[in-house]
C-alpha cells in the first residue's frame, strides 16, 4: 500500500508523508481480527504487490440480497482489481453480474431495503445505474448526485440502520439533502470529520459499528442514538483516502 499516483484529495495531503506500510498492516489485522470476534466470517483476496490500493476491497463489487455484482473502474490503476473478484468467484464456483455498461464501484453503492441509493461520481456514472435498473426491476434504484471532490457516496453518505444515517451535507444539493432528510434521521459531520473518512463507519449489525477511535464526537453521538461503537485507530489506512466501509465487501448480510 502506497500513494502513487494521487487519485482523490486525501492521498494530496499525505503524498508526501505517504503510508507507514507496517503500521498499516498492523491496523488492518486489527480490523480483521474485530470482525471475527464480532461473528463474521473474513475471506482475504491474494495480495498482488502492483495493486497498490488493493486493500480498498468496497470498490471492486456489490451485493444486492444475493447477486454479487462485479465493479467495473474508472481509475488506471484499479482496473485489474476486479479481475481477482472474478477468479475467486470462479475458483469456488459462485455466480457473480458483471457490470458492462459504464463504470461502477461499490462505495457508491448503499443498500437501504428495497432502495438503492447510488451515487453518480468521478467513479460511478448515469450509464451504469441505468443498466442496474434494468437488471434489478423489483429495487427503486436512486441516482445521487456527489459534489466535485467527493470521492464516493459512503465518504459522505452511509446509512446506519433503519432510521439513522451519518452525512456530510456540503457534498449534496439542497434538493438531495431534502431526499435524504425524508428518509432518515441524520448525523452531520464537519469538514474535519469528513477529511478524516467520519461518515466511512462499518454497520455490522446489532445496532453495532466500527468508527474511527479518532472521531470522538461522532462516536458519542452514535452512542447516544442507542449504538455500540468499536474505535479502532485506521489513521495509516485512511490515508490513502478510505476507511472502514471501504475495506470491506459483504458477500452475505445476517438478518
């Protein structure tokens, strides 16, 4: 893992102090280990060394119920990623989509029952949702549209349950922001907050999430809405312009 080619505002920042790759690893076992103490079964893709943001696993595909879809990428260097998604998936004989119209990635992608938010980005274009809808008849499919900036939808947007969802409500027009306001209850984040991946959190059921330990203030509040917070420090990880939701690809979602 390492800040090449600078692909969203936050590898910017740390270009050049870029990635302490040991320490990076060490918080990214912790997560790993996290999930399954917390019930999750973790597959991990081989690591190619040429995929230097690799570990950002969201992007790659998306399951809705129980169709996996495979993510096609805008950016150069993340085009082989999915590749590895497909083998897999062939290896152990699990049937996959494959996006062909335009480009998706999963970080725009945030299931809500039988919604389906999408952001339409620098990553995820009008083409591709488009081609979801067709695919996916049953689901009301809504295009979002992202400021210039903001990398995906789950760096501004992601919902935490029924009812609560955090936001970062300058990557949205006022008309959205009304869409979403009449959906959920939200948690707004400061720019700060959302430099620091804030709204990038990971719901793994139970009323329970994974937050950055750094983000003080939106754990509290989390906690005073009735959540569980695990702070895990991700401070190398998110570096590279991703966090908790972003290293993650849910195959199967517990009821």
């Amino acid at each position: 893992m390492r800040i090449e080619s600078i692909m969203n505002e936050t590898q910017k920042h740390f270009k050049n102090e870029n990635i302490d790759q040991q320490r990076a690893t060490e918080q990214h076992n912790i997560f790993t280990e996290t999930l399954q103490k917390n019930g999750a079964e973790v597959i991990e893709l081989p690591a190619n060394p040429e995929l230097n943001e690799q570990v950002f696993t969201r992007d790659i595909g998306f399951t809705i119920d129980d169709l996996l879809f495979i993510g096609a990428m805008d950016e150069p260097l993340r085009k082989q990623e999915p590749l590895l998604l497909k083998a897999w998936c062939e290896d152990y004989g699990i049937p996959f989509h494959e996006s062909e119209n335009g480009s998706i990635e999963g970080g725009d992608v945030l299931l809500d029952g039988e919604r389906v938010w999408i952001g339409v980005s620098s990553r995820t274009t009008e083409q591709a949702i488009d081609a979801l809808r067709s695919e996916l008849p049953d689901k009301q499919i809504e295009g979002i549209s992202l400021r210039d900036g903001v990398l995906h939808l789950d760096c501004a947007l992601n919902i935490l349950s029924d009812s609560w969802a955090l936001i970062y409500p300058p990557a949205f027009s006022t008309a959205d922001i009304k869409r979403i306001q009449s959906r959920f209850n939200l948690i707004p984040m400061t720019r700060a907050e959302y430099f620091n991946l804030g709204p990038n959190v990971l719901s793994i059921g139970n009323q329970t999430v994974i937050s950055l330990k750094q983000n003080k203030r939106i754990n509290q509040e989390l906690a005073n809405q009735g959540f569980h917070v695990i702070g895990i420090d991700f401070s190398e990880i998110i570096k590279s312009g991703g966090s908790f939701r972003c290293c993650s690809l849910p195959l199967h979602r517990g009821q």
